[in-house]
C-alpha cells in the first residue's frame, strides 16, 4: 500500500508512474479553472500530503480512500521537479473547510481539507486524501493549484472523476472546450483499500 508520512512525502518508485524517461511535447497545456470560493481563508496547521489524517485529531477522516497522483510537466513533455502543488477539496459530506460554509458544525474533522506537496526530480506529486462528496450545484472535484519551480504564474484547476454523472451537467466542467475536457478528468483505478486518481498537469 503506498504510504504517505505525517511529515514529509515518500512517492512511489519510479514504476508507479511509467513512461518517464522520454519526455516528449504535449501540445497544449491543462485547462484553467476558477479557485472557488473554498480556498482556505487561513492554511491549516496541518497542511501536509496526507490529508486523511489531521494532527491531534482522534479519528482519520471518513470516506472512499483515494490516492492522488500524478506529473507535473512543461509543455515540451519535461517534468518540473521541485513544482509546488496544493489541493483543497470537499469532505464525504461535501463541506468544505472554510468560514463562508455555513455548514462546519457538521464537517469531520478528521479530514484535513487541505494539503501540499512538491514535485520530486521526476516531477511527481502525490497526495493521500479521499472522495470527495457533493455539495449543490457541483459534480465532486479537487481544486488543485500548481506552482512552477521558478518565476512564473501558477495554475489553479479542477480534478474531476469520469465515473460521475454529474458531469454532463457541471455548469463549469461544461464551459470547456469537448475537445479539452479530457484533460480535467483523472485516470481512476482500484486500490487494495479505496482508489487512484492520476491528474497530470501541464503548465504552459
């Protein structure tokens, strides 16, 4: 089972991920998304990969485990080691960690909401988290911003799952281009204790 310590990150051999060593051009970068309204109003404490588990918390969050991971790369097909990337996301519930909503008295607080990672020499990044529920107006997501590893804008995003009917009627997955769409949607398979979800971001 890949494992994600309290502090710090340990990704996978360089087999979980293949196809590494030929970096080849990609074309076109992933699409953009808006941040939200979500975006934690201050970063948690505890803000680091794993965010199943909340420092001090006396439970582990609720809901499917999911592994998110994936590369970071240019659009040369070259990874960006060293890139800073961050989630944020919904609990099983579908509340988020964030003052404007009005739901937190019934958030768990096992679940952090929010973490962070940086890119290893072969541009991985990986997090330990889980599904996340529904909230109204939405089809279950991940906001993800990725930070390039030297001077230029970030991209902020939205990871969605092909396996949600919810999609065909997400008012923002649907402003992107059909042909584009693609790019937003990970890579799902099983895992002995929940599921993967590959999300490459490609920065232009």
């Amino acid at each position: 089972m890949f494992r994600i310590p309290r502090r710090g990150l340990i990704l996978a051999a360089p087999t979980l991920l293949p196809g590494l060593a030929c970096a080849q051009p990609l074309g076109q970068g992933t699409p953009s998304q808006t941040e939200g309204p979500y975006y934690p109003a201050a970063i948690p404490e505890d803000a680091d990969a794993d965010l199943r588990r909340v420092a001090g918390a006396a439970r582990q969050a609720s809901g499917r485990p999911l592994l998110l991971t994936g590369l970071v790369r240019n659009l040369d097909g070259a990874p960006l080691p060293g890139a800073r990337v961050e989630i944020w996301q919904a609990d099983e519930a579908g509340i988020y960690l964030h003052p404007r909503d009005g739901r937190q008295a019934q958030r768990d607080t096992g679940f952090q909401g929010y973490g962070r990672a940086t890119a290893d020499a072969e541009g991985r990044y990986a997090f330990r988290t889980i599904r996340p529920g529904r909230y109204p107006g939405r089809t279950p997501h991940i906001h993800l911003r990725a930070h390039p590893p030297r001077g230029t804008a970030p991209l902020t995003t939205q990871v969605y799952f092909p396996d949600e009917p919810l999609n065909a009627q997400d008012g923002l997955l649907r402003r992107v281009a059909e042909a584009r769409r693609a790019l937003l949607l990970a890579r799902l398979s099983s895992m002995d204790d929940g599921q993967r979800a590959e999300f490459d971001v490609i920065l232009a």
